[in-house]
C-alpha cells in the first residue's frame, strides 16, 4: 500500500510558488516582528508619559502639602503669640489689682 505522495520539485511553477511563499511567510515574519518593536515602544512611551504626568501631580501635590504647612505653623506661632500677650495682659491685670487693693485699705 503506497501512501499519497506529492512531489512538489516535478514543476518548475510549483518551486516559484513555493518559494515565493517562503519568501512572503519572511516578509510577514519581519512585518510582524517590526509591528511588535512598534507597538513596545508605543506602551514605553505611554508609561514614560503617564510616569512624567504622575511626577508632575506628585510635585504639585507636595509643594500644596508645603503651603499648607506653612499657614499651619504661621497659625500656631500667630496661636502662641496671642498667648504670651494674653499672659502678658493678665500678669500686668493683677499686678494693677494688687496695687489698687494696696492703694486702697478696706479694713
């Protein structure tokens, strides 16, 4: 029993063919691979420029974050200030009271 058998080298035609399909199955190979390298370098760029916008929010974030601390701690000293002087005013009230209380003898 004899299995089907091509020869495909019985006809000069058969070869071109055969051939130029080898040649395009390069071609396509080469295309796709060009395509990838294409399409990798496009994701970098994404992630490259996302990764810059990120920076860029991060930077604006921080120096906001840096504002904020600052009218924080101008709060607090402003905050200890007006203390020292409430002090300052109390101390001075008592020291007129006790004055007033020394000027004046309800005995």
């Amino acid at each position: 029993m004899q299995l089907c058998q091509i020869d495909l080298m019985s006809n000069p035609l058969e070869k071109g063919a055969l051939a130029l399909l080898i040649v395009l199955l390069f071609i396509a190979i080469i295309w796709l691979n060009n395509e990838r390298k294409s399409s990798s370098k496009k994701y970098l760029d994404r992630i490259k420029e996302k990764e810059k916008e990120t920076n860029d929010v991060r930077e604006k974030m921080e120096k906001d974050i840096e504002k904020v601390r600052e009218k924080l701690e101008k709060s607090d000293n402003q905050k200890l200030e007006m203390t020292h002087r409430v002090v300052e005013l109390s101390v001075e009230l008592l020291a007129a009271i006790k004055r007033f209380n020394n000027g004046t003898n309800f005995k």
